[in-house]
C-alpha cells in the first residue's frame, strides 16, 4: 500500500515520522493510515462533507487538513467508536463474519489514535489542545495464552518426518526453544548463524541476539549439512522452500500446522505463534525471570511479556492444591 499516494500531508508527515524516525515495520505504518482513514472517512460523513450516496469506501480523504483536524472533537471520537462497535463490517477473513469489531481491534485503533494526535500536539505542535487526552481504551478481555505442554512438545518434536524432516525440524525446535516469531524465522540469513547464538531481526527492524541451547545449535547443524548442497535462489536465506527460495511464513504456518496433526495434537487450536507462546511459558517456569523473558522474545514493552506471568500464576494455584495438607478440615467441636 502506498500511503504517500494516497495520505493528505497532515497525515503522510505522522506516517514518514514513524516509518523513518521511529523506525517502525511498513506493516505498522500501513495498519496506521488504514485505521486513521476510516476514522476520516466516518467524520467525513458525519459532518456532510461528502455528497449523498457515495460508498463508504470510496470517500476521499485526500481534502482533510489541519483545520478539519483541529475541528475534531472528543464527542466525535467516540462516534466514531461506537459506529466500529456496533456497525463497522468485520474482515471476510473473520471466523464470525457480521459488523462490529471486537474490543481488542477497538483498542488497538483506539491507540492509533492516541499516537496520532500526541504526534500533532507534542512533536509538531501544530495543534494547542490534544482532544483525546482523555480517551479512554475499551476494556479487553484477558485471556491467557494457549501453550503446549512440556510431553506435547516433545510429542511433536518426535512427530516431524517427511522430505523437509531436517529443515521442519530445526524450525520447530527454534519456536519451542527460543520463541522466535514467524517472520523472524522466515527471515533468518546464513550469517545470521554463529557459534552459540543467532542475529535475529524483530518489529520494527529491531536486531537482538539470542543464544542457542544444545538442542537448537545440533538442529540447525543438521539442517546445514543439507542446506549447503542446495543451490538456492536465495543465497542468503537460511531456511529454503521446497522452490529453492526462501521459506514464506504461510509456509511455515503450514508445515507446523501439518506436524501438529502428525503428533495427534489438533492443530485447530494450534499455531506457529502458540509454538512462541509455548516457549515463553516453559522458560518462565523452568526459573527464567520476567525481564530476561522480554529480552528473548524481542518485546518492547514489559506489560507484552506479563501475560505469562498470569500462565504462571496458575501453576502456582495448581500447586497449591496439591499440598498434602489441602483435603484437611477443622474438626468440628
């Protein structure tokens, strides 16, 4: 998506600023303009400024300035919310397709928004007063993060066979072990490799080190063995597809979701990302603390890796229940 086409310049400048100084993914900033779009969009029609029977989709946005912005008000904002919660037609890809975004996709615009107009008061300075200073998020529900067990993940490292055995194999064991995301493991080169450790680039283009254990460091030698045959298109990437080029991210979605299935586990309720979410929750309880959790997956912000700690706190519950002394009761008088 090119915003730069399509954003008008109050707009385009809150994008570049995050793309270029914040060094945020084009992802990122493309979910950015989609959400701030339909937010102009709305007010648009909201205020009639567009004429009668255009579709929703097709009002321009490219006239919005800084005085249509400065206009804007707190009260609007959450009409604007309330059309999302109860009218906004969800993504076809939905496993419930209707209108209404759940609470979570209303956060996360919610906080688009918020960046948006913190950008326009405190950066730039081009507005005096940030209207949704007083914003507040809608309430999400917490839920922990599904996860394998300690003999469910061993019961699919044993399950991986077939053509690509080494190369499944070694891709796995990085989730399990490191909880690399997706596109992290997609993207790994062959330098990316050294002794005891790997180069990996997160969110944002972030790079960090994670050290490799006995187990990640004998699968990616086995892989490499195979790996240094192959004369790829890609001579870089580490991880090939069956193409010779490298490995997609719906291809690895694909190949775990097939191993899960192998291993008798139901790969309906699994993924790639709970394979992340697996990894993180056997670190936490096997002693490694919170803020070296945060390091290893890569996430910016501490409150991203307490969610575990949640998982956490149900052992500690599981535990307590199984005291010797728990089925004891106070003799009656």
């Amino acid at each position: 998506m090119d915003y730069i086409k399509e954003a008008p310049e109050i707009l385009r400048e809150f994008l570049v600023y995050h793309e270029t100084i914040k060094g945020h993914s084009k992802k990122t900033t493309d979910e950015y303009f989609l959400d701030l779009r339909t937010m102009f969009r709305f007010l648009k029609q909201q205020k009639g400024l567009v004429p009668r029977g255009t579709e929703f989709e097709d009002i321009p946005i490219d006239d919005v300035d800084l005085e249509f912005v400065r206009n804007i008000t707190l009260s609007d904002i959450y009409g604007y919310l309330a059309y999302l919660a109860r009218d906004r037609e969800k993504n076809s890809r939905s496993v419930r397709p209707g209108h209404g975004l759940t609470a979570t996709s209303r956060a996360r615009k919610v906080a688009t928004i918020r960046s948006y107009f913190k950008y326009l008061t405190v950066k730039t300075k081009q507005l005096e007063k940030n209207p949704v200073a007083d914003l507040d998020s809608p309430k999400t529900a917490k839920t922990l993060p599904r996860y394998l067990s300690l003999d469910e993940s061993t019961q699919l490292l044993s399950a991986v066979d077939g053509s690509h055995k080494e190369r499944d194999y070694c891709i796995i064991t990085l989730f399990l072990n490191c909880g690399l995301r997706i596109s992290e493991l997609a993207g790994l080169d062959l330098t990316d490799i050294h002794a005891d450790s790997l180069r990996v680039f997160g969110k944002g283009g972030k790079e960090r080190i994670v050290y490799l254990n006995d187990a990640c460091a004998e699968a990616i030698n086995d892989y490499l063995k195979l790996r240094r045959d192959i004369k790829a298109l890609d001579s870089r990437a580490l991880f090939l597809s069956s193409r010779k080029t490298r490995i997609t991210k719906s291809t690895i979605h694909h190949l775990v979701k097939t191993h899960l299935a192998s291993a008798g586990l139901d790969a309906s309720k699994y993924s790639s990302h709970k394979l992340r979410h697996t990894a993180a929750t056997l670190l936490l309880r096997n002693g490694v603390d919170v803020r070296t959790l945060q390091e290893l997956l890569g996430h910016e912000h501490l409150n991203t890796t307490q969610i575990y700690t949640h998982v956490e706190n149900d052992s500690l519950r599981e535990a307590a229940a199984l005291s010797p002394l728990s089925k004891i009761k106070k003799k009656e008088k």
